[in-house]
C-alpha cells in the first residue's frame, strides 16, 4: 500500500528519499471533468486551472489505507496528504469525494459543494502568498468529518498585496474536528502565531443556511487570528452553529455578527 507513502523527509519526498509527484495529475481545462476514481495518490492528487468555466463532478480520491500504519511508518498513519489544488475562474466542484478536501490558492466564483471529507484538513483556502487573489468562494452542503479543521482561511505571515473577499459557508456539517472546527489565520505556516497584516480578508459569511460543527473536546471549535486592521467587512456568522470543544482566540476582529463562542 502506497509505495510513495510514509512523509518522514517532509511532503516531497519519503522514508528513502524518493521525489513524490506532486500533484499527480495537473489539469487544465475547461468544460468537464467527471467520474475520476483514485485510489492512494502518493501527495496532492489534483491540480486545476481553467481557461474558461469548469464543472468537476464525480471524483473519488480514497486514500482510506493511509490513515493505518504500514511497514515503513514506525507505527504512525503511513498515507500522504492529498488536496484539489484549485486556481480557478468559474468553476463548480459537485459531488466529489476525497480526503483532504481543497485548498483554493487563487481564482475567482468557486462552487465547492455535495462533497464528503474524511480524514485530512477539511476545506482551505490558502496558504495565501503574495500578489494574489480570491474572489467569491461558496462552500455549500458539504460533509466534513474526523478532520484537523473543517473550514480554515490561512494566509502568510509575510504575504502582501493580496485579498480574499466574499466567501460564503451555507449548510455544511462538520464533526469530529480534531484541531479547530474554524481557522482563519494570518500567521501561517503557524496557526495561531503572530499575524501578518498584508493580506486583507474581507466579507466571510456562515449566513444564509446552517452549518453544524463539532469540534472535539480538546479542539477549538473557532479561532480568529487577523492582522491588525487586515479583516474587514460585514461577516454574518449567524448561521454557524458549534458544540464540543473549547473557545479560542478572537484576535483583532471585530466586524462578525450573529455568532457567540
């Protein structure tokens, strides 16, 4: 199981050194993609871009086997990390499944919607570098579960001239979050270390539609970590609903409505 698995070098390379591919297909199309199955990608599975608009449907990435040690792993889960990595202008993701959900690196109306996470980092979208944008993101109807966070906005400490704007979380259900259940952060690569202010995240809404989370009971069910004056907007979190874990930082953020820790 997995010849390209067991991550001790890191996330390019394994136990012996060897280079994974990384992501193992890189796509770039318009139209359709659908009704791809994969079983035990060695790292990141997917990478899209699209010239024109793109609907993604019917994916499975199974990489199940990776959550159970193999001979290699000294005991601890011997699978890679796998994502969507998405650059995207109008693109719709519909009834996919895969372990670690997406990262949105950039682009401009993503759908990401019907999917089930298992395992992984839930749904992101970042890291954010420098010199980039993204531009109205919904994330609807999703199922996430077992996973480090369910929804995480992360952008770099050191990034500039950048923004995220206008994403909408709407009848999600996340449960079993073992990290954080949401985590908007500007001090990536840490979580919650100190926030760059060079990045401005504008208008995140868990509003209209419930989104049911659960965070388990060593895990922060939400935590908020902007730069000074670099979150701004209306962000109406009255359809964010959590349970289970601990309350977590609110660190200069001021502008969300409708929800209480």
């Amino acid at each position: 199981m997995g010849r390209w698995w067991t991550f001790l070098l890191g996330w390019s390379r394994n136990k012996w050194g060897v280079t994974k591919p990384r992501p193992m297909m890189k796509i770039e199309i318009s139209g359709t993609l659908s009704d791809v199955h994969v079983v035990n990608a060695p790292a990141q599975c997917f990478s899209l871009t699209n010239p024109g608009p793109l609907v993604v449907s019917g994916i499975i990435v199974d990489d199940s086997q990776g959550n159970y040690p193999n001979a290699n792993s000294n005991g601890l889960p011997a699978g890679a990390w796998n994502h969507f990595l998405v650059a995207l202008k109008n693109f719709v993701d519909s009834s996919c499944i895969q372990d670690d959900c997406l990262a949105i690196n950039r682009g401009q109306n993503i759908v990401f919607q019907d999917n089930y996470c298992n395992g992984g980092h839930g749904i992101s979208i970042g890291s954010i570098t420098s010199n980039v944008v993204v531009e109205g993101v919904v994330v609807r109807s999703n199922t996430v579960v077992n996973s480090q966070q369910a929804f995480r906005i992360k952008t770099d400490e050191v990034a500039t001239n950048s923004s995220v704007s206008n994403v909408t979380y709407t009848d999600n259900v996340a449960t079993n979050c073992t990290s954080y259940g949401v985590l908007i952060t500007q001090s990536y690569p840490a979580s919650l270390g100190t926030p760059g202010n060079g990045v401005i995240i504008s208008d995140v809404d868990f509003y209209p539609g419930s989104t049911f989370l659960t965070a388990a009971s060593n895990a922060v069910m939400v935590a908020v970590n902007c730069g000074e004056g670099s979150c701004i907007g209306t962000w109406n979190w009255s359809g964010l609903q959590t349970s289970g874990g601990m309350v977590g930082p609110m660190n200069n953020i001021t502008v969300i409505t409708g929800y209480t820790q």
